[in-house]
C-alpha cells in the first residue's frame, strides 16, 4: 500500500482570489468630479427656470393687470335762459288707440226713434233749403223731424237722419212715405215730399243709458294721452346717438274721427278710436352745446367745452314752419359746462411715460383739474398698453 503523502493529509489552504469590485467603486475619482459638474449645471437649469417663471408671471400680470383714471376736468354752473332759432332733423310717427267707454248717463223720459230718408224735390230746378227742425209727417199723423238745416238739389234728393217728436216704441215703424205738414196749401206740398230708406227704431218709454258729454271728453283725452306717451317714448328710442330730443320738443297732430259716438247716443258701451301723428323736433346736441357756450362763455371756449346736463334743461318749442325743418324754442336752466379732455391724448402719453412722471403728464393738459390713477393689483405700477384695460371715468361737481 502506498505511503501517503504529506499533501494528502494537510490541506493546503490557498489565498482568497479577491473579488473584483463593482465599476461604480473603481471610478471613485471619477465620480467626485461629475458630482462637482452636476451642481452647476443644476443651479444654470434653476436659474433659466426661475427667469422664464418670473417672466410668465410678469406677463400674466401684465395681461390680468388694469388701471382706472378718474379725471375731474374743468367746470361752470351758468344760468341761462334764451330762445334760439335752428335748423332741424325731423322723425315722424304715426300710432293709433282705442277705449270702450262705459255711459254713464241717465236718460229719462224714453228714447225717440230715428232712422233715414230721402227728401225728393220735384218742384223746381233750384234747391230747396229745409229749416232744422223740418217736420215730415206719416199718413197716420206721426211726425219726425230734422235736427239740422238741409237743402235739397233741384230736381234731385237728398239723404237725411229724422228723429221722433216724442219718445215711445209707438213710433217704430217700417218703411212709409212722408209730407212736409209746413208746406200745406203751396204747391210744394205735393211736389216736396220723401220715403223711408231705413225703419225708424230705437224709441222706447222709460229710463235708459246714455253717453255723457264727460263720457266722450275723458275717452278722447284719454286716448290722446296714450298716444303723446307712445309717440314720444318711441321718438326717443329711435333717435341717432348724437341726437338730442326733448320731451316736449313734438308736435302731435290729431284725426277727428266722425265715426266716434257723440254725446246724448244711447247703450251701455261705446268703442272710440283715435289716431295721432308725432313730429319729433331733434338737435345735435354738440352744436347747440356750442351755440349755447358762445352766448354765456366766449367764442373760443364754445368749442372746448360740452353741457353735462343739457338734456335736463327746461326746453319749450314755441313754433315751426310748415315743412318742419325750423323751429324757434327757449333753453332754460342752470347749465353745467364740462371742459373737453382729449383721451386718446393722454392714454398714449401716459403709456409712454415713467411712474413717476404721471403728474406731469396731467399738468400738460389745462383743462384737467385733477386726477387719479387707481392700479389693480394695487402694487402694479405701469399703465396698461392695451386701451381696454384703462379705465377712464370723469368726476363731475354735483350742484
């Protein structure tokens, strides 16, 4: 058997073969160094990041950012009081109303019955006058008469309205043929004479309902006061924007309607209908602001000045020509004249200057007393570029 060796009884116990190290361990060094470069470039991205959001807030701002500029311009209080003569613009409406009325007279005694007939001269080529109150009377005897004067055409006829001598239904009847009692013994009798061309009705004994005579005033005022009020409230509402238009600057001209019932009808209800034509007399309004400063400021200053409250002013139309395209009024009142501010001006001159310069921005404008500027946000110090988003807004002196 063989003799064992000494390696084959002690183990040789070799080295450890090292393990070789991860590549992020071996470059140690290398990595401190892009860790140095890495804090620059971190702080350069921070700090373009940090710019463009200043930058985008500014521009937020600036876009959200609004201004409001409160002008107090130069005033007066004058009174005035003068008639003017002038040229006008004219705006024409028509407008039609109607009411039912309820009557509210009493008629005692009955109603006498009426109706038509024709009057026939055979008498003579000339015509023939009839007094009001003519008689004409039925072979039965019932007489009816005229209310008013009538002439009949020679040779020809005429068409009137009879009434009854005397209330009661007696005297409705159908149709017959009539003589004139006055002309009895002349040769017109028989030659004078008339027919029937509607029943006589509406007679009756008793009480009945009448129109009043302030039945028929307060309808037709009535219907005249809506219609002033529509014409007017319409003139207005059409009127050009540089137009000025007074409410008692409109001649209203009104249709007599004959058709409408008159005082004394009988019934219980009554439809009357009105119809109105409106003139609306308009001035421009700069103009007669103008017109009005030259005669209580100067010639100069008209120009450069406006009446605030000129359509407050007590206006009277006094008369107009014919066509309408003249009219001579009286102004009267306590006019307040407002110096004109040029806006466009002072919003681009105020654009175009520094923050602190706005004060002397309004000082090159004399018509400007004073003024204010109100930011938003209030710490925003810069006057918008954009005109929507300047607000200007004029203090007016309250007297």
């Amino acid at each position: 058997m063989p003799k064992p060796i000494i390696s084959d009884i002690i183990k040789i116990k070799r080295p450890e073969i090292e393990k070789p190290k991860k590549a992020e361990n071996l470059e140690l060094p290398r990595k401190v160094k892009e860790k140095k470069g890495g804090f620059w470039r971190k702080l350069l991205l921070w700090t373009v990041l940090t710019i463009i959001l200043l930058l985008i807030i500014n521009a937020i701002i600036g876009f959200l950012a609004y201004v409001s500029i409160n002008i107090t311009p130069k005033q007066e209080f004058v009174n005035i009081d003068l008639n003017l003569k002038t040229q006008t613009e004219i705006m024409q409406i028509e407008h039609e109303e109607s009411q039912t009325v309820m009557a509210t007279g009493v008629e005692t005694g009955g109603q006498k019955a009426s109706g038509q007939i024709v009057i026939y001269n055979a008498y003579s080529s000339v015509s023939q006058t009839l007094i009001k109150n003519t008689r004409f009377e039925t072979p039965d005897g019932k007489i009816y008469r005229t209310n008013e004067k009538v002439t009949v055409p020679g040779n020809g006829s005429l068409e009137v309205t009879v009434y009854a001598d005397e209330p009661g239904e007696a005297y409705n009847i159908g149709l017959t043929d009539f003589t004139i009692p006055g002309f009895k013994g002349d040769p017109r009798y028989e030659k004078i004479y008339a027919r029937s061309k509607t029943k006589m009705s509406g007679g009756f004994s008793g009480t009945s309902s009448v129109l009043a005579k302030e039945d028929a005033e307060n309808a037709v005022n009535n219907l005249r006061d809506k219609i002033k009020n529509y014409l007017t409230e319409n003139i207005l509402k059409q009127k050009p924007e540089e137009y000025l238009f007074f409410e008692k600057g409109i001649a209203i001209t009104f249709d007599e309607n004959l058709d409408n019932p008159k005082e004394g009808d009988m019934g219980k209800e009554f439809n009357f209908i009105q119809k109105g034509i409106g003139t609306g007399f308009l001035l421009k309004e700069n103009e007669l602001s103008e017109e009005v400063a030259k005669r209580y400021l100067n010639e100069e200053t008209s120009k450069e000045v406006r009446i605030a409250n000129l359509d407050k002013l007590e206006f009277n139309l006094l008369n107009h020509n014919e066509d309408n395209t003249e009219i001579t009024f009286n102004l009267k009142g306590r006019a307040h004249f407002v110096w004109k501010v040029d806006i466009d001006s002072l919003f681009s001159d105020l654009t175009t200057a520094e923050s602190e310069n706005y004060s002397s921005v309004f000082k090159k404008y004399p018509t400007i007393e004073s003024a204010e500027i109100i930011f938003s946000p209030s710490w925003w110090r810069k006057i918008p570029q954009n005109r929507s988003k300047a607000h200007f807004e004029e203090i007016l002196d309250l007297q």
